[in-house]
C-alpha cells in the first residue's frame, strides 16, 4: 500500500515523506475522498478554516504543485493528483489506500459470517483490523480532516465490535480480555464494548469481574452523562447477577411488537449524524417531542420512521403513525379527526369516541397516561394542528414532521433536514438502482445525484427509472438529466413526483409568497439577498423580509445567512417553470427588467467610487427605480462585485438572451474595473464581448465603442497585444466619428501603453504624445495624471530613466492636487522603481514601501506584485537571495490572481534569478525554461530574453558554448523590444570571449 491514514499519515512507507502541515491537510482530505474531486473550497475550508487568505486559491496550487513533486520522487506517476474544474483529486488504486483495504476486508468478514462462516468472518476481521497503527491521520490538526477521520474511526470500532461478537460465538473468551479492556479504557462510554468484556469475563468464569465492570460504567454514565446505563446493558448486568447467560441468548435481536408503524423502509440510506443525535437526546436526555421538518422529498417521515423502529422496544405499550395530510392534494386533517383515527388504533370503541373535540383530547391523554408509547404525527400543516396531539404522559415520544418549522408549538426539540451529502446520495441511488451498477459508473452516479441536487426523493424516483430500464447506463440517465428541458419531469415514477411535491407546498403558502417565489425564479445565481427580493417583489424592504420569512418557514427558500438566502437547485427550477408560464409573460418580463436594473444601478454605483474621473465618463448608468435599495448596496464596495461575480456575468447573458440591449452593455461596463483588477478577465471578455455584439445588432457605435476599449483592456492583461492593439484601433475610429474628444484621448494613451508593452515604444510614443496634445490646456487633471502614468511606466521600460523620472513626479504632483489614491500609489510606485534602475537604492526602497501598502490597501494585486517584485531585486542586488525568492513568491501569488500573464512570467523570471543566486543552478534552470516556454506562446519578447539570460547564466560555468547560445538570442531579442538589460548582456558574452 502506498498510502495510509489509519494512524499517522504515511506516503510510500514512511510518515515523514510529507512534512509541510499544509501539504498534509490538502492530501489527507484527497485520500479521505480518493477517486473523487474534493472542491477547492472544501479545500481551502480545510487548510484555513475560518480565515482564508485573500490568495487561498493560489496558495493551494502551490500546495498541489509540492506535493506533486513529493509524490514523483516517490516513484508515483505524475497524474496521482489530478485537476478538475472544481477542484483536486487523487487516483490510486484500491489497494494503493489501506482505508480501501480496510473496507473491503471487512465487507469480506460481513459477507462470511452472514453465510455461517464464522472462521472465515474472523481471519477477514482481524486482517482488516491489522492495518489500524492509531487515529485515523493522527496529528493533523484540521477540523475537516479530523470530522472525516472520525468516521473512520468510528468504522473501526464498529469493525471491532463486529469480530468480538464472532469471536465470542468461536469460544475465544479468554482471548480478548486484553484486548475488549484496553478498548474500554479508551472508549468507557461505549456501551457495546463494555457489555463483550463483561461477557467475555463471564465466559471465562470471571463473573465478580464483570460485574466490577458494570458498576464502573455505570458510575460513569451516571456523573458524566446524567442517566444509568441503556436497557440493553442493563438487562446483561442482571443476567451476570442470576449466573444465567447464554451468548447465544445475546445474539438474537429482540423482535419488535407489531403496532402501526409503517414499515422502516430497506434503502435507509444517510442522515447518520441527525439519527445518532435524535436517538441519544430521546434515549439519554429523555426529549419526549421532536420535530423535524424540511423541504419536499427531504426524507422527513422515512427519517422519523427509522428513528421509531430503532427505539421501538423502549416504547412496549403502543407504536402510533398518522398522515396528517398537511401537505397534500387532501384537506388536512381536523384535530378531531385526527384524535378519532389515534384512538381507534388504541383499540377503543367508535361508540366510546365522544362528540367533543375537548372531550376526545381529554380520552386520548387518559389512554396514553399509563402507557409507554410512541406517537408519529407525519406531515402537519400546522402548530395549531398539532397542539390537542401531543400526549402529556412522561413516558410517551412524539415525532412530528412537517414541511413548515412549526414554531408555535411550546416545546420540542426542532432538527430542519438539508440534502444529502454526496457519499450519502451516491449510497442511496446504489441501494435503488443497484450498487453493482453505481461501481461501474461512478462519475455518472455522482453527476446523477448532483443534478438531483442531493435530494432523498428526487434519488429515490431516478433510482426507479434505472431500475425499471436495466439496458440503460447511468450515464444515459446523467446525459437525458443534463440536456432536459424539463429537468422536473425526469424525476417522476407513477403518480409521485418532485414537481407535485413543490406544488403542494407553493399552494400552502400566500399569494405575496407565491408571487415572490416565481419571480425569484428569474435570479440566475445561486444566492441572493434580502434586497434582490425587495426589487423583484416592487416591496419595502420590512415587507420583503416577512415574505421571506414565510418562504423559509415553508422550505421553499434556504435562509444561508442573516439576510441571505438561496434556492434549491430542483425548487429554483420549480419556479423558473411557475414564471415562464405563457399567463405570465407580462410579469416575467417586468420582474427581469426591476432585476436588471437595480444590479445596475448598484454596479454603477459602486464603479462611480472606485474609477477614476476620466473613466467615469463611458459609466452611462441611469438613476435607478429602487434608490432606497441601491444606496443601502453601495456600502459594500468591492466586495459586492466579488461576491456576485458568477451572478453579474450570468445577468449579462440573460440581458442579451431577453432583449435588454442597455442593461446588458451598461452592466457589463459597470463591472469593468472590478473585474480587471480582481484578475477576473475570463468574466471581462465573456461580458464585454456580449456587450459588443449587443452594440453591433442594435447599431449602437456608442456601445461599440466602449465595449471595444475595455475589452481591449482584458487582451492586454492576457499579453495578447496585437488584438487589444486592433480593438482600440477600432474603437479609436468610432470615437473620432462620434466626436468624442475625451474618449479620443483615453483611447490614444491605451493604444500607446500597448503598443508600448508590445516592445513598440517609439509607436506607443507618438500615440502618447497624441494624447498629451490634446490633454494640455483642457484643464483635466485626472485624465492628465493617467496619462502621465502610462507614459512614465513606458519610458522606463524603455530605459529612458531622467525622463520617467521627470514625468513620474509630475504625475505625483497631479495625483495629488485631484486627492486620486489609486493614481497616487501608481506614482509612489514607478518613482520607486525608477530610483533603483537609476542606483538610488534606499530612496527606491522607501518609496516601493509606500507603493505596497497602499496597493494592498486599494485591492490591487497587480501592483502589489509590482512592487514586490522590485523589492526583491533589490534584496537580490544587496546579495540576500533568500528573502528576494520569498518576496517574489509572494508577487507571484499576487500577480496571478490579477490574471496578468506577463507578470506571471516577469515574477517566475526572477525567482529563477535568485534561485540561482542560491546556488540552486538546476531548479533555476528548469524554471527559467519553463517561462522561456510561457512567454514564447505569449508573444512576450521581453520576458523570452529574460529566460534567455538566465537559462545562460545558469549554464556558463557547466556549458560555455550553450551559454552563449542562448545569450546570443536573448541580445536579438533586447535589441528589438530596445531594452537597456541589453548592454549587460553585451558585457557578458564579451566576458566569454
């Protein structure tokens, strides 16, 4: 086995292979999921729990990329961890994990000794159990890990338990003292362990032992626990004391009475925390009402019946089950006739039934006053309903389950069932379907239950239809699933269905409920707010809230968070289906016009307090109907757009898809700047993209114009400068045809800090001097300073330092008299960087300091790697490699969450560097190769002669003639893009000489 987690972590035989604790986090929830993808964001859950970084991402590809290389120079192929879109996963072999070995060994040790083989069951048991060396990953802290381990180690004690009870029936009493006494010690709340040790003492003629083990459990569970000891245990105790015991007597269930409990359905699959807490609150803190509820198909009645059979035998005197019918296409039942209906299966007379509702309450809590009984009142409409119910005796249970959180009901212990997890939903579609058939197809099983959102009801209907079409695959099912236009539909068998399910709990709720229920339908995200509703309802937002409340009380909506809510995904259908009903055509599109319009309205907003005043110009956003809502929104800031992200580009689509052409490209622009500098430029092409096409079919070259700009903007974060070059070409034409001065200016300096990057300076100059030309004497300082910074950051990467320098403080000084903070910290940045390419070391220092934390104030990860970056070649320079290598990893990080391709190959290019300076020749050399190959794909002749460089200066004391190759080529390159990091490389290759 080449992995273990029952004990301590171990990779290839030995612990300490993987050392870095959060490498170990990160492979431990792999291998406690293996075969699976585990998301990043269980990931990064499981790494920093609580407070993530804002790099979390980043750093858990770092993560991946380490343990990648541990597991190579194992011997493991290179594709043991592997990625997905949504996150990692680990693929090994079943007899690669010990935890897979283990489960298997035991399935073999069930299977034997269900068929008599108890031999065979034992040799299993104990092989499986051998593999055990501890707590499962024992020593990693995390609370997702060690939830996950938990379960293991409790399959273990179960696996335990299992062999003592085999081993017991094969006379090997005397055996397992040891052994049942240590694992008492270790678990002394454990009640089935402590009853084999006192077996096994009683086997062997101990009997005073064991009962010495008794009373020590039970002075335990009584000052820990509060409560003697379980029946069960109890009842041992009493056999050990009359001498009578017979193992065999042990191992017979006790059969249940037969009462009016539906039968516990076989496919009881899941819910194992919420049934082990219900059974110990009944069992040990005697809660006499429990409550569950949950959305429609959530399992709330199979659920209440599993926990009623299981406790079925402390309840001797009567096992109660009524249909309340609160949600069905029945009238509910009075609680009149509800008491009639429990008092007949009492056994007591029609003629004895009184007239009364009082006068019934008052006989069925005289019936139930000396009985231990046990009362399932399924399917409530109400606390109302309910109340005259719910017996008074002090040794009855009541389980109520309802679709509404029944909160007028004075006592009882609520518990709201979710979905299911994956593992769980994945088990119960094998237990319908057929487990044989969820092994061959674990991907489509998994993608089956996704798409039946986890839910208990809609698993159980796709289960029937694979069971009932044997020639289907389920990767069949998983595709009809993924292309149905009426995903709802699939999930029906006979007369039920997910869809009935909804509708009898839409039909119980208001008509404001109702109305707000179809419209949230049109919301294309996966959460939202309590203001979004307020907008789509045309309510204030008091109003909102209680129709909020309403819908959550009836589990048609999830409250995630105060004042944040989301749907199901089958319920979100269910309402798409309501709104998108023909009747209803008129208020679809007024709703997605009032959706439309206050996402703008915020965005626009916001991007109003976060732009610039020169690119505020192109923000065309009108003042939106719902002000009330917007201003309460725009405190947010940022972090709106960051949390919307997936929401705003979907509302996009949907603009363009239902005709809105100004939502559509005003939205998309209003996004802009969060987009770009959150390195979210997948989401700026897809929406500035939509917008121009939007533009361009409805004639609209205003639109044309600005969608082209910023769209050129996402090009040249990706390095792809010809393209942004053509775009703003474009755009530039537009503009000038439209009159449009200030928009001719800002396209000017763009097309010039491309042309710029694109190793064109001279170009980019007079583009810039264009700019300038026309910026002079307008009397606009913010488009000045804008422009001043492009040009600066031009000039120094041309190596024409005295004249950065002048227009860099020129640039300050206007940043400053227009109090611009974003602008401001661009300044401080570039002086720095400007003052360190010309020598002035600590004044460079000082001002690269400023720089950073005012970028890191101002969320601008691109700049803060910039500044990053600078530092570190300072430290390299100063000869501390060290601490250059750690600040540009930290640029790196930042760099690649902006999405900037060229800086990512700039950072790597200067790890490489001072790697090398470390002495580490071979992996600077591998690195600096593998930018050479980025940048080459990129078209980024800058960064391809700095991996030139470096490749060379790694190789010229190992391979003088392959050093000068490549420095040949980099000096080519140098020359084209008119680099000053040329004349070093002419100094070099003269020292070859």
């Amino acid at each position: 086995m080449r992995f273990g987690i029952l004990g301590p972590l171990r990779v290839g035989g030995g612990e300490a292979t993987v050392t870095a604790g959060r490498d170990r986090v990160v492979l431990a929830m792999l291998l406690l999921r293996a075969g699976r993808v585990v998301s990043s964001e269980e990931l990064v859950d499981a790494v920093w729990e609580e407070r993530p970084p804002a790099t979390a991402r980043a750093q858990l590809q770092i993560c991946v990329s380490r343990l990648r290389q541990r597991l190579a120079a194992l011997g493991l192929p290179p594709e043991t961890i592997v990625t997905d879109p949504v996150g990692y996963g680990i693929r090994i072999e079943p007899a690669d994990l010990d935890a897979e070995v283990f489960a298997r060994g035991v399935e073999g040790a069930r299977a034997a000794a269900a068929a008599g083989r108890p031999t065979e069951a034992r040799r299993h048991y104990r092989s499986a159990l051998a593999l055990w060396s501890g707590p499962a990953l024992g020593g990693i802290a995390s609370r997702s890990v060690r939830r996950r381990a938990q379960a293991l180690d409790e399959q273990r004690l179960a696996a335990l338990e299992e062999c003592v009870d085999v081993e017991l029936r094969l006379r090997q009493a005397g055996d397992l003292i040891d052994e049942l006494t240590e694992s008492v010690e270790a678990n002394p709340l454990r009640e089935r362990l402590r009853g084999q040790l006192m077996l096994a003492l009683s086997a062997v003629g101990r009997q005073a032992d064991a009962l010495a083990v008794y009373r020590e459990g039970r002075r335990l569970y009584v000052e820990e626990l509060g409560i003697e000891p379980g029946a069960a245990l109890q009842e041992l105790h009493q056999r050990v004391l009359a001498g009578d015991l017979a193992l065999t007597d042990a191992e017979s269930p006790p059969v249940a009475p037969v009462r009016a409990l539906p039968r516990a359905i076989s496919d009881f699959t899941g819910r194992q925390q919420t049934t082990a807490r219900l059974v110990k609150e009944i069992e040990e803190d005697n809660a006499r009402i429990q409550l569950i509820d949950g959305m429609a198909g959530s399992g709330k009645t199979t659920l209440a019946v599993h926990v009623a059979t299981a406790l079925a035998d402390r309840y001797p005197d009567a096992h109660l089950f009524i249909d309340l019918h609160g949600h069905s296409e029945r009238t509910p039942l009075t609680p009149a006739a509800a008491v009639a209906t429990l008092l007949r299966q009492l056994g007591v007379p029609p003629e004895r039934v009184p007239l009364d509702l009082d006068d019934r309450v008052a006989l069925w809590r005289s019936e139930l006053a000396a009985r231990r009984a046990l009362v399932v009142l399924d399917n409530a409409a109400s606390a109302d309903q309910v109340a005259p119910l719910m017996p008074t005796g002090p040794d009855c249970l009541t389980i109520i389950t309802s679709r509404r959180r029944l909160v007028g009901l004075d006592e009882g212990r609520p518990s709201s069932l979710s979905v299911l997890d994956e593992d769980e939903a994945v088990e119960l579609l094998g237990r319908v379907a057929g487990v044989d058939r969820v092994v061959a197809e674990p991907e489509a099983a998994e993608e089956v239950v996704r798409r039946c959102g986890y839910l208990p009801l809609a698993i159980r209907l796709a289960g029937a239809r694979l069971a009932h079409r044997q020639h289907w695959r389920i990767a069949d099912l998983a595709e009809r699933l993924a292309v149905g236009r009426d995903l709802l539909a699939e999930f029906a068998a006979g007369e039920r269905s997910v869809g009935q399910a909804f509708g009898l709990s839409y039909a119980q709720v208001t008509a404001p409920a109702q109305r707000l229920f179809r419209l949230l339908g049109l919301h294309p995200g996966v959460r939202f707010d309590n203001r979004v509703a307020a907008a789509l309802a045309e309510l204030p937002l008091p109003e909102t809230q209680d129709v909020l409340d309403e819908l959550v009380d009836a589990h048609l909506a999830e409250e995630v968070e105060p004042g944040g809510y989301r749907l199901h995904d089958l319920i979100r259908g269910y309402a798409r289906m309501l709104v998108a009903e023909p009747d209803r055509a008129d208020e679809r599109r007024a709703g997605l016009e009032r959706l439309l319009d206050y996402h703008l309205g915020v965005a626009g907003a916001i991007a109003w307090t976060i732009e610039s005043a020169g690119s505020r110009r192109s923000l065309r956003v009108g003042e939106p109907e719902r002000t009330d809502l917007v201003a309460a929104t725009v405190a947010q800031g940022r972090t709106w757009f960051d949390d919307n992200l997936a929401t705003l580009t979907a509302l996009v689509r949907l603009a363009e898809t239902e005709d809105f052409p100004r939502h559509c490209w005003q939205l998309a622009r209003a996004c802009w700047r969060a987009n770009f500098d959150g390195g979210h430029l997948d989401e700026l092409v897809e929406t500035h993209t939509i917008g121009l096409r939007v533009g361009e079919a409805s004639s609209d070259d205003v639109a044309r114009a600005v969608m082209l700009n910023y769209l050129s903007s996402a090009y040249y974060r990706l390095a792809r400068f010809p393209e942004a070059i053509r775009l703003m070409e474009v755009a530039l034409d537009l503009r000038r045809r439209l009159g449009l001065r200030s928009e001719v200016r800002s396209t000017l300096w763009n097309l010039g800090s491309s042309y710029a990057a694109n190793g064109d300076y001279r170009q980019g100059m007079e583009s810039f001097d264009a700019a300038l030309a026309m910026t002079r004497g307008s009397g606009e300082l913010g488009e000045l300073a804008n422009l001043l910074n492009n040009m600066s950051f031009a000039l120094l990467g041309w190596g024409r330092y005295q004249e950065a320098l002048r227009l860099s403080r020129h640039h300050l000084l206007v940043a400053r008299q227009v109090d611009d903070v974003p602008q401001t910290a661009k300044a401080i940045g570039h002086l720095g960087m400007i003052r360190h390419r010309m020598g002035d070391v600590a004044p460079a220092r000082r001002l690269l300091r400023a720089a950073l934390d005012l970028k890191r104030k101002l969320a601008s990860r691109y700049g803060e790697g910039e500044a990053l970056n600078e530092l570190g070649m300072i430290e390299r320079e100063a000869g501390r490699p060290e601490q250059a290598a750690a600040l540009h990893r930290e640029a790196l990080v930042a760099i690649s969450v902006a999405g900037d391709r060229i800086g990512q190959c700039a950072s790597r290019n200067l790890l490489a560097r001072a790697i090398l300076d470390q002495g580490d020749a071979a992996s600077a050399l591998d690195l600096h190769r593998r930018v050479l190959q980025d940048a080459t794909r990129l078209g980024a002749r800058y960064e391809q002669a700095r991996a030139l460089d470096g490749i060379a200066r790694c190789l010229r004391d190992t391979d003088p003639a392959a050093a000068r190759s490549h420095w040949t080529r980099a000096l080519a390159l140098f020359r084209q893009v008119e680099s000053p990091d040329r004349h070093e490389v002419e100094r070099l290759l003269a020292e070859l000489d």
